[in-house]
C-alpha cells in the first residue's frame, strides 16, 4: 500500500513539475466545465442520502448549495438566503452525486455508415439521466464538441459538464496517418491541450506513438486512455501501456494471457480469471494506481442485447424525427456479433475479479455505444449501472465507480464525485434505494448541475423528434464516410 501510494505520489508530482515546465501552455481544461452558477441558493431536507465516502445510505442531513457549491452538508442550513430554492424529499428519495461517464460517446451511426457526434438532444438527454459530467473518450467532430462544451459552459443551452477529448489517437480516427512523427504527435497534443481537452484517448495505436502522446499529455497535466490491443499488428497491451505510463484502459485489462500471435478479442473471448497471469495483471493495476474502464454494455449492444438489460424503461425512439422513427421500426435488428456477446460476459466475471482482488476504487464507468437509433447513450448510463450490479459488485460500490472513481480517474476528485462541503454542486435525486435496487436511479426526479435545478421530464420533452434526418433530403448529413471503428 505505501509502495504505491508513494509510486501514484511520485507520478502525480512529476506532472505537475512538467506542468510548470510549460507554463504558457497551463490548461484553462482546469477552469473549463465549472459550470455557470445559479446565484440563488438551493436548499435540500428530507430523506436519505449516499454520498460516495462510503457504503451506507444516511438520513439526508440538510444540504446547503451556493454559488454552485455545497456549501454546508449538515450543520447550520438556516443561513439560506430567504429567497432559497428549497427541495424536501420524500421519504423514500435519496440524493447521491451526480453520475459521470468516462466513455460517453455523442455518436450516433444511424445508417451503419460512419459517426457523427450529436449535439442537440445528446447533452439534455445526459442530464435527464443524471449524468453531470461527460468525457467523450474520443470525439468524430472535435470543433463541434468543443463550441458545444463552450456553450454549455455559458449557460447557453443545457447540458452536462462536457471534459472534451479531442479526436482520437490512432486509426480510429478517419485520416489518421500510419507513420505520423513523434513532433506531430506533440504539436497535437500541443494544439488540443490549449482548446482546452480534459484527456486524451488512443485506439488503434503503435508502440512509439502511445509514448509520445502520454509523455506529452503529462507535460500537460492531462491524462491518456486507451483502447489498445495484445500486441497483434503493432497495437500496444494494456501492461506494457502501464508500464509506459498510461493513465486508464478501456475495455480490457491485457496482460500476459494476451499474445501477439491473435487479436484482443480472439484472446479474450473465453478467457479465465482464476490464473496467475490474471493475478499479474491486477497487480500491476494496483501498484501503478491505473483505472479500468469495463465497458460491460457496450459489448452487449453488439451482442444479443441481454434482455435484462436491454429493457426499454422509457420510449428511447421518441427522439428520433418522425422520418428516422419509421426507419428504426421498419429495418431488422443490427447483427448479432457472437464475439463480442461472449465478451460481455466474460467481461462480467472479470470486473468482478478486478473488484473481488482489491481493484474497486481502480474501476470507473464508461457506456461506449454509439447508437444506431434503438437505444441511446444516455440512457445506457443506467444499462452500465445494471451490469456492474448483475456482475456482483455491491451497488454502493457501483455508485462509486459511477461517480468518485471516475471523478478521480480524469483528475477532478477534488472538485466532484461525493456530497461534501467545497465540492461542485452536481446531485441528482432518485425515487427510492439504489442500493437495494440499482434500477432506481433510472428517471430520477430532479437533477442539479453547479446548484442550477433541472425538472429531467422537462429536459426530455424538449428533445422529442429532435435526432436524425427530418427527410431523405437531409440524410448525407447523418452518414458520414467511413471507416468506422469498432467499439
Ligand atoms: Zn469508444
């Protein structure tokens, strides 16, 4: 434990003197999302509470929000202005943190033909669903995301805190030049560190180019993810991107069970936790203090969507445009991908493997579909809730990893993530115990963003009919050219 405390220590110092280093590029990402405060206080009573410090679900000891901060959680809440917003909960709502996605894809891919990142409906359906803060986890239309990050942080539409970051490192990104140059890979990182990105995200990488881009990022104060692969046709396994440095890892955790003889996949499909390659593995997680994003839903949208999961708990398709509607009511279901339904539950027994050996402040939570019109990223933020519950995780500890963990994970643990005083006011307000039944997150009753209060139905209403093509006219719009990556 002192090893690596001492390691993630020597880490977290070595970023910060190679930020000094750069002085002119110092990122105002560390300013960017705070949000606009609502001036007027808000003041929450009554029923029960889970703050993310712990395991318990507590009696609600009075909030106080100002300037969108918590500024008292218990203690003397009657020095709220008069004027104060009060909210009084029922006895059986719960307020817990504001949920975060650390893989929040805008994307769609409504015709199978290439993605594009939506920016109408996406940002109040996050919201509706209790999802505070987002980072996109490599973006298809980096300007777009980045004016929509602006604007929100204007208070010019809604919408959660958006951490950009950027396009992709790696083939996943269309474009993307094989042999590109160490000092390309740094003017880059250079170029998107000033816009203002919260991370970067690497798919479909080579060895020295993952390098470059997590030592350059690191001079930046930013952190690096990445999709990576076992070794096969020059990709990168997770262990040997620890060992480079790398801050998190999507999807898979590698290892020495990966080989570079066949695919990530192909290793992964059928693969066994119980081996000491596994216990390797967890062990290096652990001493280099790297968060692992388990993805577990996205696998089983491309599979054979299990049904427990995959449940509709609101009509998701009403907001599509009338026109795109009747597309996704007439076309067949997408292809099932057999691989990747036999990785989503074998990912369910390895995240629980992760949990049981010591790894549950190390997880974080990522949702990864982009959608093809049936179901839609926001609301998976719930289908990721299900399936860390389903995979044996006590619930209070999945509502960590929604919410500290991956606060902690993109460096913003100190701002976000529990209900304490001096943290940002992002809390959201459910209809009964999530710790006894995760479901109940879903449809949450009130919503709150730096201290501003949002009503999710009304969030909702505001966005039927808004995605995809109103007519055949304006369908090249939503289908762009591919190559398009695989999750
Ligand atoms: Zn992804």
């Amino acid at each position: 434990m002192g090893t690596r405390q001492t390691r993630h220590g020597t880490r977290v110092l070595k970023r910060w003197l190679a930020r000094f280093a750069l002085v002119l590029c110092v990122p105002i990402s560390l300013l960017q999302s705070q949000g606009t405060p609502q001036t007027r206080d808000v003041v929450i009573t009554g029923g029960w509470m889970f703050s993310s410090t712990g395991n318990q679900r507590v009696r609600n000891p009075g909030i106080l929000i100002r300037a969108g901060k918590l500024l008292r959680v218990g203690g003397d809440i009657s020095i709220a202005a008069a004027d104060a917003h009060r909210i009084q909960l029922a006895d059986t709502e719960t307020v817990i943190p504001g949920l975060f996605d650390l893989h929040a894809h805008y994307a769609m891919d409504l015709f199978n033909a290439g993605r594009k990142d939506e920016t109408t409906a996406y940002p109040s359906l996050f919201l509706a669903n209790g999802v505070t803060s987002t980072w996109p986890a490599g973006e298809m239309n980096p300007d777009s995301m980045r004016a929509l990050r602006i604007r929100i942080d204007r208070g010019l539409e809604p919408g959660p805190r958006l951490m950009n970051s950027g396009p992709y490192f790696g083939t996943a990104r269309p474009g993307w030049k094989r042999d590109i140059s160490v000092d390309s890979i740094y003017a880059e990182v250079d170029h998107w560190a000033e816009l203002g990105v919260r991370g970067f995200k690497a798919k479909g990488i080579a060895p020295y180019q993952l390098q470059a881009l997590i030592e350059r990022a690191h001079q930046h104060g930013l952190t690096v993810t990445g999709h990576l692969g076992s070794g096969f046709q020059n990709t990168v396994n997770p262990r040997d991107a620890i060992l480079m440095g790398i801050d998190r890892i999507e999807h898979f955790m590698g290892g020495d069970a990966f080989t570079p003889d066949r695919s990530a996949y192909d290793s992964y499909e059928h693969m066994k936790f119980d081996t000491p390659a596994f216990r390797r593995i967890v062990a290096l997680y652990k001493q280099q203090h790297v968060y692992f994003d388990a993805t577990l839903s996205a696998y089983g949208y491309y599979g054979k969507k299990d049904p427990v999961v995959f449940s509709y708990y609101t009509d998701e398709k009403r907001f599509l445009t009338p026109y795109m509607r009747a597309i996704v009511d007439a076309r067949p279901p997408r292809p099932v991908n057999q691989q990747f339904e036999n990785i989503y539950w074998t990912k369910r027994k390895e995240v629980k493997a992760f949990y049981d050996a010591g790894g549950g402040d190390l997880i974080t939570l990522g949702t990864d579909h982009p959608s093809w019109g049936e179901f839609f990223t926001p609301f998976a933020v719930n289908r990721e809730l299900l399936s860390l519950s389903l995979s044996g995780i006590p619930n209070a500890a999945v509502l960590r990893i929604a919410t500290i963990n991956s606060a902690r994970a993109i460096g913003v643990g100190d701002k976000l993530g529990t209900i304490e005083p001096g943290k940002w006011a992002d809390l959201v307000i459910v209809r009964g115990n999530p710790l006894v039944d995760i479901r109940r997150v879903r449809l949450p009753r009130l919503v709150i963003k730096a201290g501003k209060v949002y009503d999710p139905q009304s969030l909702m209403k505001s966005v039927e009919g808004k995605i995809g093509p109103a007519s055949a006219a304006d369908t090249a719009a939503w289908a762009p050219t591919p190559p398009r990556p695989r999750p």
